[in-house]
C-alpha cells in the first residue's frame, strides 16, 4: 500500500501541517494508522480523496471534521443523501485527478524534517580533530 507523511498529505489537501494534524486526530478513522513516538504518520493515498472531500465539507459547509468526514464516506461510496430531501452530488474522478496532480508536485517539494539532535559547533562530522585554539602553535 502506497502511503504518504502527514507533511506531503497537509500539502496535497491544501491544509497547513497543524491543521490537517488536528483534523486526522478528530476524525479518528480506523483506515488511519496510529503515529508512533519519534516517527511521522504515514496516510494511505487511497484515503486521500476522503480527507480532501472531508476538508472541503468541514470549510464550505461549517461541519465538524468528524462529521465531515462521515459524509465523506457516504459520499465516496455514491450515497449521496443528507437527509430526507438533500441529495448531493461528488465529482470523485475530478478529486482523484487533483490527488494525482498534487502528489507528484507535493513529493518533490515536501521536505522531511532532520531528525535527532542538532550537531553542535565544531561538530562537522564524528572523530574530528578539534579545531585549534587562536594563539596556539602546531609543531
């Protein structure tokens, strides 16, 4: 199964990387994987037209994300009833053909985050000598 991160998925969507954070934690779907402690979520492409059509709904509409999201898989499966006498209807070709275009531009200009600790002044590389002090001579 093809996945993304959480950064290229944000930038695909069209959402900051926060956002759509606070968006993946409130829909609390069982097709996302749970991140674990030091590593980045990694979202499946095939749930990303779903969460682009939940972030749409939640702006166009006012809902709450989980909500948003809800409709997004009625919606995805072509049950487009809101309600006694609200029909919906989804472009869904046209969602996945915008998926497909920014994912090739969001995998070449996302960037992951370095991970681990900072290196420190001096620092350049592992069994370096250190630097010589002002003033001192080397034989």
């Amino acid at each position: 199964m093809r996945a993304v991160t959480t950064a290229t998925a944000a930038a695909i969507i069209g959402l900051e990387r926060n956002a759509f954070q606070n968006m993946i934690t409130r829909i609390r779907a069982s097709e996302l994987p749970r991140g674990r402690q030091g590593l980045e979520r990694r979202i499946p492409v095939t749930l990303l037209p779903r969460l682009l059509l939940c972030a749409e709904l939640a702006q166009r509409l006012g809902l709450p994300f989980w909500e948003a999201y809800s409709l997004a898989q009625r919606l995805a499966r072509g049950e487009g009833t809101a309600g006694p006498f609200i029909r919906i209807h989804v472009d869904l070709e046209r969602i996945e053909r915008e998926i497909d275009a920014q994912l090739e531009t969001a995998v070449e200009t996302v960037v992951r985050p370095k991970r681990g600790r900072p290196r420190g002044r001096g620092q350049e590389r592992v069994g370096a000598l250190p630097a010589p002090r002002p003033g001192s001579e080397t034989p």
